[in-house]
C-alpha cells in the first residue's frame, strides 16, 4: 500500500475524535446550557425558533458524536478494519447532515405555515 494512503487513513481516523467531540459539545450546549445558538445546520446557519427545535437537534448531535466516538473506539481496542470502520465513520456523518437537513426543512415550513 502506499505511503500516502496511510497516511490519509491516519489522517481521517485522528480527524473522527475531534467531530464526534464537537458533534457531543454541541448537544451539551444545548442540553444543559440552553444556549440555542447551537441549534443550528451543518453549516453553522441558525434554525429560527431554536427552543422549538432544540431537542431534534441535540440528539443528532448526541447520537452523531456518540456513534463517531464508539467507531474510534472500537478501532482503537478491537481493530476493526478499515473498510468496516471507514464505511460506519461515513454512514454516521452523512447520517447526521441529512437528519439535520430534515430539521431545517421543517423548521422553514414551519415558519411559513399559518
């Protein structure tokens, strides 16, 4: 294999600890905090009535952070194998971005409903 491969495949193992703690930070801010400017899309954009939708989107935050921490983990203790951990690592984030996309949409028909 190349050396540049694994170096990539390093490089996006040590890059799942940093998402997954601030996917889990997110959810805390907006758990216990009740600091809604977290409650917000992937991008960061506000979701407007944020106390509203708070709780949808702390638990994508908590279950996507929690789900990329138990990855990083197990590869860590078990050694999953690449192909395992690399597909699980891209089902949570994409997961997570079309569940968050599915918030937003309902916030913004929410908005322009009677």
């Amino acid at each position: 294999m190349d050396d540049w491969f694994v170096w990539l495949a390093r490089l996006m193992f040590v890059g799942i600890f940093p998402l997954g703690i601030g996917m889990l930070f997110r959810a805390w801010k907006i758990g216990a905090r009740e600091d809604y400017r977290y409650v917000a899309d992937w991008r960061g954009r506000l979701i407007e009535d944020g106390k509203r939708w708070a709780y949808p989107v702390m638990g994508i935050n908590g279950a996507g952070g929690a789900g990329l921490l138990l990855v990083g983990i197990l590869v860590l203790l078990v050694g999953l194998p690449f192909a395992l951990w690399s597909g699980a690592t891209a089902l949570i984030i994409w997961s997570y971005y079309f569940a968050l996309q599915l918030v937003v949409q309902r916030a913004r028909r929410a908005q322009t409903s009677p």
